[in-house]
C-alpha cells in the first residue's frame, strides 16, 4: 500500500501500481468521468500512470487549468490526425500538439486542405467521437518504433532525435496509432464539441528551409455551450485586432521593402505614439526622473559585461564588425545606464537617481512570430533604471507600483480587478538560465516578498519567469478578450551593479554598492499600443485621438463659420478638421463615426446666428445645441483629466 496526499491536503492508502484514472474512480465516479489527466508530484502524468509510490496527486479536469485542457485538446488533435488519414490516405503526419486556446496538427498532403476538405474532416472527427474508441497506451523499443512507423517519414525523424534509451510510447485508438508523449483521455468519446477554426501554411520544424505542411487549427469542448462562447469571442477578437483596427483607421503599414516585424507609424498612429510618450515622460519628469539619450548600439564587451551576451545572445541580431571593434544593435538599455551612473562620483545623499529613456531596442524576433505591433523587430522601450542604496529599495518599489496604478486605473480607467501582482522568480532547478548567485537571488526574492506583503498587495508566485538577473513583480492585465498579458513591471537587480563594480560613498566615508531597480510602465510604445488599440476598439480616450473634433458645415456658406471655430479650438491645443467636402451631412456623419472622432460639430444657419454649435458625441449621440465657449470649455477639461 502507498498513501497518496491529495490537493485538499487529505490522504488516501490505495494500492501500490493503480493508475491515477483508477484512483480517480475511487474518489467519486463523476470525477473519473470529467478527469483529463493528473499531476503527480508537480508533473502532469497520462491517467494510465501508475502510482509507485507515496505522493501527491492531483486529479484534473478541462476546468482544473491549462494543463486539464491540453489533454483534452491533444486527445481531439489526435482525432483529428484519424479522420485526415481515413479521408486521405496518402497524407503524412507530423506533429500535433496542444497550444493555449486549443489545438493543430501539421499535415503533408498532396494539395492544400479546402473548406470542402475541412468540412468532411470535422465530420468524421464527430464520427471518430460517436465510436467512443478505447485510447490504449503503449511503448516500444527503437527499432520497433522506427518499424511501426516506417510510413511516417516525419515521425521517423522525431523517433531518431530521442535520446538513446529514452521512452518511445504511442497511443492507439482504433486502426490509428500515433507517436506521442501524452497525456491523453481513456476515449474518443469524451470529446463532446469540436470546431475546425482554420488552416494554414507551417514549415517543418518552423525551418523555412523545410517543406511547407498544411496546419489545421481546431478547439473542443465538453459542452455545446462552451463551443459557442468561445467562437463568439473569436468574432470579437476579430473585431478587436489591432491590425484590422490600425489598417481601417490608418494608424500603421508594413512593407515587405522595409522588412518583417518593422511597422511604419502614419500621421495618426505617429499622434497617438507621440502623446503617450509625452504623457509618460512628463509623469517621470514630475518624479524626479532624469531622461537621457543612449546609442542604438554598443560594442559586444559591453553585453558581455553585463550577462546578456551569454544570456540573450540568440535574441540578439548578428554583430556587425566594424574597424577594430564588434557592434551590435542592442536588446535592451540597462547595460548603458549603468555606465550612465558610473560616469560620475556619487554620495548616499544623492541616491536613489532616477534614469529614465525612450529607448529603441532590437530583438531578432523569428519572422513567424512577429504580430503588427504587438511583436516587433524595433520597440521603443519606456525603460527606466533605478540606482538606490538598500535601504530605499521599499520605498522606490512602492513608488514605482503607485505611478502603474497612478497610469492604468487612474488616467486610462482600466478597473483594478482587471489587475493581478505576480512575483516572478528563478527556477532553481534550472540554474543556467540565470546569473549564478545563490545568496543575491535568495536576498532579492525574500526582499519583493516582503514588499509586496508589507503593502497589502495580494500576489502570486512563479518559477522560472524571472529575469536573468534577477526577480520581478509582473503586473498580469486582464484584457477585452480575457488574456493575461504582461506590460507593467518592476524588477530587483543586485546584480549588474556588481558587474560593472558601481558605487557611492556612504555615510561613513566607505564605498558602497548601490541596488538597481529596472522598471516600465508602458513597456513598448508598440505594444502598449496594441492593447490600447485592442482595449478600445481605436476609439481612443479624447486626450489620446489623433483627430479629437470634427466640424461639419452643413452648406458652403457655412464654412467660414466652421473654419473660426477651429482655429478658437486650435488655439486650444485641441486637434481639429473642417469637413467642407460638398457631401451630404448624414454621409460625413457616418463616415466621422468610422473614424472614432470622439466630437464632430454641425454648424448651419441656426448656429451661425448664435455662436453655437450641434454637438454629436461619439458615444452619446446627438447632445444639441451648445454655446461654442462652453464646448471648447468641456473638451479641454476633458483633455486636461485624461478623459
């Protein structure tokens, strides 16, 4: 007998060898009927592991988390492998793994999959479903594995890339064997709703010197329901994409010319970048920050300095040599900011000092991944650095915290419980990945603990996603479409300060080393961007529009008239244009509507002999007639309290 710790802390002796399906069932029957996999010990195991020993099992379920759905998903991906190999014998598989938001698997067929194609597979998926085909198990050696699989030229590959020694299991369900690793469901059957999403072009191995396959991307569910609400966000997210909404609103463009993850920013879209970068650098101004111009390059050494050589390198684009020195474009700032502070002598008394940039970076992002401007090749960091004596890092910390609240709660109107506070730390038992110093990740770790204890900030815990240098409060923003998605963040740096040897001269006459606190509060401008975008649906705050008024004379001989009140909301600093195009008026409504104005003004011969105008809002409608004083009164509050 063993004794299996179960999540709510409870323990059951069971047999030694049952399987976590079987333990399930022991549990309660309606748990083995929802349960997708397990975690034994931390690890996600098939729900035909066996328990060997004492430990700790939790049961999961699609609702459990994400690693619940993606056996429910990687089971429907194999499903979905059966019923292209029933339809279309001669196509070859390669890979077909669970993702996020559900599932793909890469296919090599002789011609591309049409929505005819897609519509036969997702119904003899719906058949694969209704035969209920026991899902088995099993392992075989190398040899074996390479015969079985002798049809499969990919699957081959992936056999010959294991290690030597290392398991080759597969599943079966059916006349369908698959290579894979798991975890899968006991059934086709538990599969309840299932939906074709789309398809695509994917590169063997991601390699664009590989063979293009046809992907096909799919979801399942286990209920209708669930299938429903998820194809309704998709259409929402449709609606949402910064790309469509950037293109519609000629906010930004690409160009094969200049190149993949480069976006050009037009005359509207360079506005609104531009008054965010103001907006912010005036905050940190009014902070006590110092803003600085550095280099879009620097010499290697420099990075090598710093660890992000060893670090970063593969994100990093190729050095180019030049003269007697090797340059690169660099990924990120702190590195000459460091050199920033070391270039003057510095005594406690003048810490913490504050160093702020807009700063381009460059990160060789893979050409597949890069997304308009969510995922760029060229960001502009809004990136500041810190330098404060230890004990002012709870202060700084908590300042830098407020000014996050102080920018997306107050001044964007994002709720707070849209906001989570997630401490970010290494992952000991991946070392590698991070600046060897056992007792400076110990001291900063326990420090943003405390930080985030002492001010009341609910919070979280995960491994591995520190920086390399050191931990980091994340700030985790839940979006319009239910993503988590990270812009905001705060992080604990003793080391770099090491590296390059900075110091002060402390109260008592002795050198010190100072502590650096990395931080943004806009992350990039492009991303930043994106979400705004995202966020609004490109209907930007008033502050924030490209174009804040519209003015629409009804006739010619109200031009004029137009053309005085703009110059009056001019003079203002508000953004303004007369439409005197010769179209109707319900027309250029419209079409002002389209763009997101958040005001448009309808002058006729009524407000010309009152010095009013016919005030439409963007959201309201129709708000009448209003003294032209008292509407520039109303928009230039509204700018000044970032409405």
């Amino acid at each position: 007998m063993i004794k299996v710790t179960l999540k709510d802390g409870s323990q059951k002796e069971v047999e030694q060898g049952i399987s976590i399906y079987d333990l399930a069932k022991q549990i309660s029957e309606g748990l083995a009927r929802v349960a997708t996999c397990g975690r034994v010990d931390g690890k996600v195991e098939d729900l035909r592991f066996k328990l060997e020993k004492d430990c700790n099992v939790e049961i999961l379920t699609f609702d459990s988390d994400l690693d619940g759905k993606k056996a429910y998903w990687h089971t429907t991906s194999h499903i979905m492998a059966q019923a292209v190999k029933r339809l279309f014998p001669n196509t070859k598989l390669a890979i077909g793994p669970a993702i996020d938001d559900g599932f793909y698997y890469d296919f090599d067929v002789e011609n591309n999959f049409t929505d005819e194609d897609k519509e036969k597979i997702e119904a003899e998926m719906k058949k694969i479903i209704k035969e209920d085909l026991p899902i088995e198990r099993f392992s075989l050696p190398k040899k074996e594995a390479l015969e079985l699989m002798k049809d499969e030229p990919y699957k081959c590959e992936l056999i010959n890339d294991l290690a030597e020694g290392e398991e080759i299991s597969f599943y079966r369900q059916g006349e369908f064997t698959d290579l894979c690793a798991g975890p899968h469901l006991m059934s086709t059957g538990k599969i309840k709703a299932v939906k074709i999403l789309n398809n695509s072009g994917a590169y063997w191995r991601g390699n664009e010197h590989n063979k293009m396959l046809q992907r096909i991307y799919a979801i399942s569910f286990p209920k209708a329901s669930l299938l429903e609400e998820h194809l309704q966000l998709l259409e929402e997210a449709k609606q949402r994409d910064h790309r469509k909404i950037g293109k519609d609103l000629n906010l930004f463009m690409t160009h094969k010319l200049v190149g993949s993850g480069l976006p050009m920013y037009l005359p509207d879209g360079a506005t609104v970048r531009r008054l965010l970068e103001r907006y912010i650098q005036d905050k940190e101004i009014k902070l006590g920050y110092q803003h600085v111009y550095t280099p879009c390059l620097a010499n290697t050494e420099l990075y090598k300095i710093s660890g992000h050589w060893d670090h970063y390198k593969e994100d990093m684009f190729p050095v180019m040599k030049m003269d007697n020195e090797e340059m690169v474009l660099r990924p990120m700032n702190c590195p000459h900011h460091m050199l920033i502070y070391k270039n003057s002598l510095h005594s406690y008394k003048d810490l913490p000092i504050r160093i702020g940039e807009l700063a381009h970076d460059f990160r060789y992002e893979a050409s597949g991944s890069v997304c308009g401007l969510e995922r760029v090749r060229e960001m502009c960091q809004n990136d500041a650095h810190l330098f404060v004596r230890p004990d002012q890092i709870k202060e700084e910390v908590g300042r830098v915290l407020n000014l996050i609240k102080e920018v997306y709660q107050k001044d964007f109107g994002f709720p707070a419980s849209n906001f989570k506070y997630r401490l970010s730390l290494r992952d000991k038992d991946n070392k590698e990945k991070y600046i060897d110093n056992d007792e400076m990740w110990e001291t900063a770790e326990s420090q943003l603990r405390e930080i985030l204890t002492e001010l009341g900030i609910d919070f979280y815990e995960a491994k591995g996603e520190a920086a390399f240098y050191g931990p980091k409060i994340d700030i985790q923003i839940k979006t319009a479409l239910n993503h988590d998605i990270t812009i905001p963040t705060c992080q604990l740096d003793f080391a770099l300060p090491e590296r390059f040897e900075l110091s002060y001269i402390g109260e008592d006459g002795k050198e010190h080393r100072p502590v650096v606190i990395h931080r943004a509060i806009l992350g990039s401008s492009d991303r930043f961007m994106a979400f705004l975008i995202e966020e609004t649906k490109g209907a930007f705050p008033v502050w924030l529009s490209p174009k804040q008024v519209k003015i629409l004379p009804i006739t010619d001989k109200h031009v004029e008239y137009a053309n005085k009140i703009k110059e009056e909301l001019q003079e203002k600093g508000i953004r303004v244009e007369v439409d005197d195009r010769n179209e109707k008026t319900g027309y250029k409504i419209r079409e002002a509507q389209l763009s997101k104005v958040p005001y448009m003004l309808i002058v006729g011969d009524k407000e010309m002999e009152n010095g009013t105008v016919s005030v439409r809002d963007r959201k309201e409608g129709d708000l009448g007639s209003i003294k032209t004083e008292d509407f520039i009164k109303r928009i230039v509050k509204e700018v000044e309290e970032y409405k």
